[in-house]
C-alpha cells in the first residue's frame, strides 16, 4: 500500500506548509491557493531541510533597473543555500534541467470514501465529516523534465 | 529514498564513521549583556553610554543586507537568541549528527577587533576570551576557543596571547584581515612572534567589518554577492603582503590559516607571484625562495564556501597543487552557506585525502590530543 493518509486538508493553510512523517521519510505538505503539493524534506543540492525554508515569490526582471514579483508563495527558498525551488513541480529555478527536489503525488479525499477504505491513515482517526490530504510515495506528481 | 542529488556521487563520500574537526564556527551572544560579567564596570558603563565605535557606518547593523536571514541558516534559530547563542541546539543540530570531535570557534564580534578605542578595545578582547572559556569551552569541551585580540595594538595582544598561552582550551589567535593595514606591515609583527613563541597559529577569518578600507581594490561593492567575491581577492592581498614584507621569512614557524576565504586562486597566485619574483626580486631581497614555498610550507585553508566546478575533478587538481595537508574542513555553522560534511566534496577522496582534510591535518595543527 503506496497511498497514505497523512492529515486533515484544513492543517494546510494557504501559503503554508505542513511537514508529515511517512514511513520514515520527512515530507512537506503545500497549499498554493487551494491546490495541495507534496515535495521531500530534502534538498537536492546539499541535503538541506528543504521544507524548513521560505514560500516566497519569484523575483524577475526585464533589464538593470527594473524588477517585478511573479508566482507569489510559489516557490520555496532552502533554508541553507537559498536554492528556490518551484512548489508545483519541484524543479530548481537556476538549473531546472537537472535538479529537481523529489515530489510525490497528494491528492484530497473525502473521509466518507476514506473510511471504506483501501487507504491507510496510521496515526489518527477518520471522520466522514472531512476532506483529508493522500499521499502516494509510489508516484511522483508530473513526468521528469524532457 | 530515491532523490537524485545534484551530482549523486557526492553523497559516497559522506565521512559517515569518520569523527571530524570543523574549523569555522561560530558562536554568538543571547544579547551584548552577556558579556557584562566579564567586563570591568567602567567599560560595561562605558558601553551603555556610548556603544562601540566600529570601524564602518551603521554600527551594530551588518554592512551588507543578507538575503538569508542575517546571514544565518534559516533552520538554526534557537527559541530565544540568535544563531549559534544556544550550545544545546548548536550539538543537536551540528556537533551530535555531524561527528564533530573538535569545533575551532570563530567569535568575530565584539572582540575588540574593530574597535577603535583601544582601551575598550582591549577590555572587549579579555572579556570575549573569558567569554568563549565560560560560555563555549568549559561546558563543551569538543570546542576550542581563539584568543581574540586587537591588532592595532600590538603590545596588548601580545599580553593577552601570553596570558592564554598555557591553556590548551585556547587553540589559535585570531586578528582581522581587514585591518588598518596590510598584515604584513612591522606593527603587526609583535603579534606574529608572540604566536610564534606560544605556538599557535594565526587564524584570519574573512571579516564583516573593514579598517575603514573599501572591501574592493576599486572601491565598494554595491552587492553583497559582489562582497562575497572580495572576500577571496581580500585573502589574496593578504597573502601577498605577509609574503613579500618578509613576515614568513622573519617568522619561519608561524602557521596562518585562511578561513572563508576560498581556496581555488591559490595556485594562481603562487605562479604568479614567482614569475614576479624571478624578475624583480631585487626589490625584495629580504625573500630567500620563491614565494610559493613561504605559502606552502606555512599557510593552510579552510574548505568553506568550497568552489563547486562543473567538473568536479578540477578543484582535486587545485588541492593536488596546494597540498591535501594543507586543506582543512570548515563547516561556517550557523551561517546561510554551511557547508554538509556529507555533501561538501563532489569528487570520491581517497580514505587519505578524506582523514587528512576531515580531521588529521587540523589536529596536526592546532595540536589536538
């Protein structure tokens, strides 16, 4: 069993993370308006806490002298390096070919299909009542880069 | 778990089961009043009345804005206080899980290197060393201190190293590479004996605070990415004044280590500073050899913020040329650009290499049992 329950929808806020425990491996949980992505707590670059690090935006600019914030709380800042990663896809934005943080796919399930099963929920119990956060360690969430 | 790092052969030559000695942390105060109990009243008085005098505008704020948190690695808060002011954290986050046998501490702040006037200067510099004993050392004895004191009084730092000499929890001496000179200059030099004499190295710690000289040859930078550079070509013109004024010479058992400063120009500037020396050494006669043999029989490096090729196998030729017993692993803990044991090198070592630049070559130097 790939697919794991890992916590309620609401313990996600918007522009926030939740980093879980599964099966040993830590996992960082993110809410970008509405849509949930799920990306290791490790850094691809030097294995930093990747998840401990800042939601930010991504700064642009079309020549010296201007600059504009695009994606807001899009993209996660390593805590060690400042490596900015994209939450949506986990690619790194200075080398998006070749360093990628390791993603797996999170879906949201209603509890009242949670509770006949098949998916496991190993630490809390679930209600009929709520929506829950799925995690497949099997899968990651979108094809590697071409 | 299957994530690729960014070049994956990196993570083989993790010194999983090698203890190591990292030669770049840093601790810092909860607060300035920390350092209240080791200060004579009329400089605690002194400070609440007037601050400290550094030698740059914007005192007790960086001179350059970080783009991490103040330069610190965002993880490494403690509750209360600043990165690195919680010993706690400090062996739970790095001394525990990294297998750190011996921590070399780097307290640049508030020692008095900076500071202008030098009787508080002087103040500040034994308090900072009471200090690091009190705080650091005593309670966790893998930590050595350094003995911090004001170059730009030569006589009270060579007091004050004396006055260390004898005790082991002290491991180098520490003065700024920013000073109000070059470090080759003759007013420094009363400092070099007296670390001769006691047997401790020189540590040199690239410097946040300048001797009122921009950090550039062309003036100051704009970004902190740019000062980040000049930090390397900073340690080049120091390199270069204590080669040519003759201090390696005069002082041939003195022992300066490099710490932040980059590695990677050091062959160059060895080639280059030889090819001069082959045409104009008569303008430096008091040169016996070539400069490149002052620098390797008495510099060494440390390995934080490593150059990262994209062929990994040329920073292998780089430390082949300066000598794998003259490279010491640093880590910069707390600060943003902490270097990972682990992850550090992104080439395979020999098990040679890995204990020499891991462990040996630091407890060879500052005579660690």
């Amino acid at each position: 069993m790939s697919r794991q329950v890992v916590a309620k929808a609401s313990e996600v806020e918007p522009c926030a993370v939740k980093v879980v425990t599964v099966r040993g491996r830590e996992i960082g949980i993110f809410n970008v308006r509405g849509e949930y992505f799920a990306l290791a707590n490790r850094c691809p670059h030097a294995g930093g806490p990747l998840c401990r690090g800042r939601i930010v935006a991504l700064v642009q600019s079309e020549g010296p002298g201007h600059y504009a914030l695009a994606r807001h709380n899009e993209f996660l800042r390593c805590p060690w390096h400042g490596w900015e990663f994209d939450i949506r896809t986990g690619q790194s934005w200075c080398d998006p070919k070749s360093t990628r943080a390791r993603q797996f796919r999170v879906t949201v399930e209603p509890g009242a299909a949670l509770v006949k099963g098949p998916y496991v929920a190993e630490t809390f119990a679930v209600s009929v009542e709520e929506d829950y956060l799925v995690i497949d360690l099997a899968a990651a969430a979108t094809p590697p880069a071409a | 778990m299957n994530i690729s790092l960014r070049r994956p052969e990196a993570s083989r030559d993790a010194p999983a089961s090698l203890a190591i000695v990292d030669c770049d942390i840093h601790p810092a105060y909860r607060t300035p009043a920390d350092l209240h109990p080791f200060l004579p009243a009329r400089w605690r008085e002194h400070m609440a009345t007037f601050g400290e005098h550094l030698r740059q505008g914007l005192s007790g704020q960086l001179a350059w804005p970080r783009m991490m948190a103040a330069g610190m690695r965002v993880d490494a808060f403690p509750d209360e206080g600043p990165p690195g002011s919680d010993l706690a954290l400090m062996r739970a986050q790095h001394l525990d899980v990294n297998g750190v046998e011996y921590g070399m501490l780097m307290q640049l702040s508030r020692g008095g290197m900076e500071e202008r006037n030098l009787d508080f200067a002087a103040a500040l510099s034994r308090a900072v060393n009471d200090w690091q004993l009190e705080t650091w050392v005593k309670p966790e004895p893998r930590l050595r201190a350094g003995i911090v004191v004001p170059q730009e009084d030569a006589a009270f730092a060579v007091s004050e190293i004396e006055r260390r000499a004898d005790d082991p929890a002290f491991a180098q001496i520490l003065i700024s590479p920013r000073a109000s000179d070059p470090l080759g200059h003759r007013r420094y030099w009363p400092i070099y004996e007296a670390a001769q004499r006691c047997r401790r190295p020189i540590a040199l710690h690239v410097q946040g605070f300048s001797g009122g000289h921009a950090s550039t040859g062309s003036g100051w930078p704009t970004y902190y990415m740019q000062e980040h550079y000049a930090t390397t070509t900073g340690m080049q013109n120091t390199v270069t004044s204590l080669v040519f004024e003759g201090v390696f010479e005069r002082f041939p058992d003195l022992k300066v280590v490099l710490i932040e400063g980059g590695f990677a120009w050091v062959p160059a500037l060895c080639w280059r500073m030889d090819k001069h020396w082959e045409r104009l050494r008569k303008e430096v006669p008091q040169l016996t050899r070539p400069p490149s043999d002052y620098v390797r029989a008495q510099c060494w490096f440390t390995t934080q913020p490593i150059e990262e090729p994209d062929d990994p196998a040329q920073l292998a030729e780089v430390i082949d040329w300066i000598g794998w017993d003259r490279l010491m692993f640093s880590t910069d803990y707390p600060h943003w650009d902490f270097d990972d044991p682990r992850q550090v090198f992104k080439f395979k070592l020999t098990e040679e290499q890995k204990r020499k630049v891991f462990r040996d070559n630091a407890k060879a130097l500052y005579r660690l049992p």
